[in-house]
C-alpha cells in the first residue's frame, strides 16, 4: 500500500512539472510577427552594438534610433519579468543588432535580430523619413553593415559577395528572392546558406547564373554531400530559367 501511495505521489508531482513547464512555455509560444505588430508594440526602436552583459543586464551602444527617446550614448537594458516573455538575451558580444525594445525589455519573439539579417531596414527608412538620431562616429560601420546586409551571404564555403551578381536563392525546393526567405528569428530554426554551385562550375547555364543557394531552416546543421548539390544544381537552373522566360514574356 505504502509503494502504491509513493508511486501516486511521484506521478501527482510529475504532471505538476509537466503542467507547470506547459503553461510557461505556452505562456511564451512563439508567434509570427509582422512588422506593423512590433512597430505598435515597441517603446524603442533602434541600431545598437551589444558590448556587454552583467547578470543579464544588457549595455547597448546605440548607432540609430528610429523610434523613441534613447541615449546618445549607451542604453542599460534591464531584464523583464520572471513570469512574462520579455526575457530574450542578445549573443553573441560585439555583434550588431536592430532592437524592438517594448517597456518590460526584449520580447521573445519580437522582430529584433542581427542588423545583418534584417528586412525591415528599408522599411522603417521609409515610414521613419527623418531618423531621430545618428552617431555620427559609427557612420562608417553603418555604411558597412548595411552593405553586408545587402550583398554578403554568409555560406558553409564563407562569405560571398552577390553585388552585381546573377543569384538564384533555392529555398528547400523553391526558387525565391533573397527578400522573401524567412528571417530566422530564433536560435533554434536557424537559416543556413549552402553555396551549390558558382558560375565556373555550373553545366548547362543558359541563363548565365552566377552563384546558386540552397537555403533551409532547420535546428540541426549539416552538411549538403555532393550529389544532392548536384541534383539542386539542375533544378536550380531549370527554375530560373524558366521564370526569366515568363518575365520576358510578361514585358
């Protein structure tokens, strides 16, 4: 009787963890978010170098600030509450990142990210026609952030430069523009670039393609063995050409 009630006991405590833990991470279950959301949502939004963190206290050297009153200097983001979502720490140190910051800090799931792998950019230029501010120390940096945002993909072969260059983006089997690939908001489903082929070594080019992708977000890495890169090779080339034919067409 007495092992019965242990094991009752154990089961009780058991689901209690179970259903604790569940709640929590319902509680902070990640949802898609567009822009318009963060843009309502966000006290602050702006450019900053992460340079530190002490307890989970984040200094932030800001570069550009598009919405909201923030330091012209560096910015002390607190952590948020225990029990809520506003918990995300950046990583790495140095890195430079575009900050959704709302009153209780960084939401899990906000669009905050490295200013590298943005797509808002453009975007928020645009709604935001006069920023509120620029370091005009960190102009330089900014110009060569954004020139790596635009034309460098950082592949399992390094970085490549695609300014100038005829890029077709394979997306686990579909043919997209490099603005339509997902953000790779977390770190658990990261974006990872493959270099397939580059114009020297791809057979068949007819339509003079200069480097080909292959793109998927997945958890796990891993490694694109030779035959499958030859098999997105073909398939590659034969999308591509056949949607330069239907722009042809359509002009």
């Amino acid at each position: 009787m007495r092992i019965h009630k242990d094991i009752s006991m154990r089961l009780i405590l058991t689901m209690a963890i179970i259903v604790a833990l569940s709640d929590k991470a319902i509680c902070c279950k990640c949802i898609f978010r567009d822009l318009k959301t963060d843009l309502r949502l966000s006290e602050k939004i702006f450019v900053g170098q992460l340079i530190g963190i002490n307890n989970n206290v984040e200094v932030i050297k800001v570069l550009k600030v598009w919405k909201g009153e923030v330091p012209t200097g560096n910015l002390i983001i607190m952590p948020g509450r225990e029990s809520g979502c506003h918990r995300r720490i950046l990583f790495p140190i140095n890195e430079y990142f575009i900050i959704f910051l709302e009153a209780d800090g960084i939401h899990n799931c906000s669009r905050t990210i490295e200013y590298e792998k943005s797509t808002d950019i453009k975007v928020l230029d645009s709604i935001f026609s006069k920023t509120l501010w620029v370091n005009e120390t960190e102009k330089t940096t900014l110009a060569t952030l954004d020139y790596t945002r635009q034309y460098i993909v950082q592949t399992d072969k390094g970085r490549i430069d695609i300014k100038g260059k005829k890029v077709v983006f394979n997306f686990e089997g579909r043919l997209m523009y490099r603005e339509e690939l997902p953000l790779g908001l977390n770190e658990f489903y990261q974006v990872r670039y493959f270099l397939v082929a580059a114009k020297d070594s791809i057979q068949n080019n007819p339509c003079g393609v200069d480097f080909i992708f292959y793109v998927n977000q997945v958890h796990e890495s891993m490694i694109l063995l030779e035959e499958r890169r030859k098999k997105i090779e073909k398939k590659s080339i034969r999308l591509a050409c056949r949607r330069e034919r239907r722009s042809a067409g359509a002009k």
